[in-house]
C-alpha cells in the first residue's frame, strides 16, 4: 500500500498527464495527414531522422553534419509543406468553444432537414447530382463569394429546381448560412485525398475538400447510382438510409443545450477510448 501511494505523488501524475498530453497531440497529427499527401512527406521526415541516428550511432560524421542541415531549414519547409494540415488543425482548435453550434431552434432545425429531405428524396430516385454544404461554426465566406447569390428560405421544390440538369444553376454547390441559401453554383475545394475510392467523382471530392478545411455539413447525391453520402470534419458516409441521414442531420442541427463541452480535447479523448461519434465509412 505504501509502494502504490508512493507512486501517486503529485510528480509523477504531472508526468503521466504530460505523456498522455503528447501522445493525445500525435494522435490528433495523425487524424489530420491520414488520406493527404502529407503522410508521404511524414514518412520522408521519419526516415530523415532515422539516417540522422543511424549516421551519429555509426559515427559518419558528413551525412550527420548533412541531415543536421535538413533539420533546421526543414522547420521552414514543414510550414510550408503542411500549410493545409496546419490551417485544418488551427480551425478545429478555434472551433473547440465551451458551447456547442446552435442554430435558432430546435423546430426551425427540424424544418430545414424536412425540406432536405424532400429534395433528397426526389433527387435520389431520380439520379439527379447534387451538392449541398450546410455551413456551421467555420464560415464559407471564400466559398459563397464564388457561387451566384439567392438568399432564399430552403424548400425541397427550390433545391429541386435548383440542380435539374442543364439549368444554369445546377453546376457546383448550394451552399446554406442561417437556415437560408445563401448562394448556388458555387466552387468548394477539391480533395487530394488517397482514401476516396476512385469511383467517385467530383462532387464527392468536393464534399471531402470543404469537410478537410471547415466543418461544414455537406450531402452529396450521386447522379450515377441516386446514392446519398454525407461529409463532416474529413468523414465520407456512403450510401445512407433516409433514416440515417436525417439521424445524423438531427444530431449535428439541433441545439444540445444540456451539453457543456465540446472541446477538441474532449472528442479526442472520446474517440481514444471508442466514445466517437464518427459514422464508418463504407
């Protein structure tokens, strides 16, 4: 008994909540290179600092003294290299507010989902393309500035409309702000991503892009196969149900107020210990 309190002095829980502090910031690196070209160059650096131990264990003095030099202008370079990955992980961070998104009302929500859903709904059996991003606590400023304004209330009859092929505005994304549309035919960005099976097209890397950069919500319908995906924070979920699209819609629309927390910090550590709430991509 006294060996074990021994070990529960204040240092040493100070030195566990540092280990567990660097390992949570690796995990959370990790989440934010997989399926970008970054893992390539994560690799690169990896084997980088392998030579360096390897020539000053061995003692080759000119390849330590070379992969030295890489080191310390590599930091530049990392900036450089890792810019998406960076500006990705500073807007999680900033996101990481104590309160979590809420729209005007848990009714007005419901509404809005509604209306998708008739869209969905008859866009899905009549395999007719679609792409349209829900902004959330990130604002789709860049983006809006690219599409032609409407500033519309949503109703499935307009976002019907809206993307029947060969009209003028059934190319590119509807994007909603407030409840409301607020432009059509607009650009997101597109993914480089190596995990997005090569049968998908340009609408779904671009559901993945703006996932990669914001945390907007975007629903994809597949003009091939009237399939309905969904996007959120770097998460493609394929083929969902009426059911389970209007589940998750609920859960990512409606106002938690009873929820306190919904730190970057607090969602690591849930989906550390297989408490997330991420949806598994099929």
């Amino acid at each position: 008994m006294q060996i074990f309190s021994s070990l529960l002095t204040w240092h040493s829980l100070v030195s566990l909540v540092d280990i567990l502090f660097i390992w949570l910031l690796i995990y959370e690196m990790l989440l934010l290179v997989r399926g970008t070209k970054a893992v390539q160059l994560f690799r690169g650096i990896i084997i980088i600092l392998v030579i360096k131990l390897i020539s000053w264990y061995v003692g080759l003095s000119t390849v330590s003294w070379l992969m030295d030099q890489i080191i310390n202008w590599g930091v530049i370079a990392i900036v450089v290299i890792f810019q998406p990955e960076i500006r990705r992980g500073l807007e999680r961070l900033g996101r990481g507010n104590v309160f979590t998104h809420k729209h005007s009302g848990n009714a007005e929500a419901e509404d809005l989902i509604q209306q998708l859903d008739k869209a969905i709904q008859y866009m899905s059996k009549r395999r007719i393309g679609a792409l349209i991003s829900i902004q959330m606590d990130t604002g789709l400023e860049e983006y809006i500035e690219t599409g032609i304004p409407l500033d519309a209330k949503v109703t499935g009859a307009l976002l019907i409309n809206t993307f029947i092929p060969n009209t003028p505005l059934h190319d590119g994304a509807v994007i909603i702000k407030d409840d409301r549309i607020a432009v059509a035919a607009a650009y997101l960005p597109l993914s480089d991503s190596k995990l997005i099976p090569k049968e998908l097209g340009t609408r779904h890397r671009a559901a993945v892009g703006i996932s990669e950069v914001t945390d907007a919500l975007t629903i994809v319908i597949s003009e091939e196969t009237g399939e309905v995906s969904l996007t959120k924070d770097n998460e493609l979920m394929r083929n969902m149900s009426q059911k389970d699209y209007i589940k998750f819609m609920r859960s990512q629309l409606y106002s938690h107020t009873e929820e306190t927390s919904s730190s970057w910090v607090v969602g690591a550590f849930g989906r550390l210990f297989g408490r997330g709430g991420g949806s598994d991509e099929k």
